[in-house]
C-alpha cells in the first residue's frame, strides 16, 4: 500500500502591522492620509464613521477598495483597485478600522 503525503499551505495571512506598508505599496496614500484629508478622506475619520460594524464593516471597506465608491465622502468618487489582492484589501480595511479613537478618549 502506497503512502501519499499532501501538504496544505495555507495563504500567508496579513496583519494590521502590514496596514502602513500595504497602503503605500499599493498607492493610497497618493490620496488619503492617516490623520489629514486630502484628495480623499483620512483613514482616521473612515475608521471613526465605521468602526461601529465589525466583522462586516471589514468586509464592507475591503469591497470599496477593490471596487471603488461614489458619494459617500463627497463629489470625488474613489475609483476602483482591483489590483489589491481581496486579502490584501480585508488587510487594508482592518487596519484602517484599527485607527478609530475609543469612545472614552474622545
């Protein structure tokens, strides 16, 4: 009887430690700032308007990264990044929500 071995490798997972190194690598701070507007609106404040979602408020962000948005932050429409990985996105997006202030510091 043959023995066959198979190896599972799982996918390398990202962390919020990755968050800054992923949002220059894939260009975003050419439009957002952690704690200033400029084209865009500060990972600060989107992390402020939807920390409140969790789990699906990661999901959320990760989906308008890759798939751009309109009108949610004004006239500018974020456009698309479909060359964000959907890990990387959920990466990005977890790291953004880790920016909210806690309520008891404000």
């Amino acid at each position: 009887m043959a023995l066959f071995v198979v190896s599972i490798v799982p996918a390398q997972a990202q962390s919020l430690a990755d968050g800054p190194q992923l949002a220059k690598d894939n260009i975003c701070m050419g439009c957002h700032q952690v704690d200033r507007a400029r084209v865009g609106p500060p990972f600060a404040a989107v992390a402020d308007r939807y920390k409140a979602g969790d789990k699906q408020m990661v999901t959320y962000l990760a989906n308008s990264i890759r798939k751009g948005g309109r009108g949610r932050w004004g006239a500018v429409p974020m456009p698309a990044q479909p060359q964000v990985t959907e890990e990387e996105a959920l990466a990005l997006a977890g790291w953004i929500l880790s920016l909210a202030v806690p309520e008891a510091a404000k």
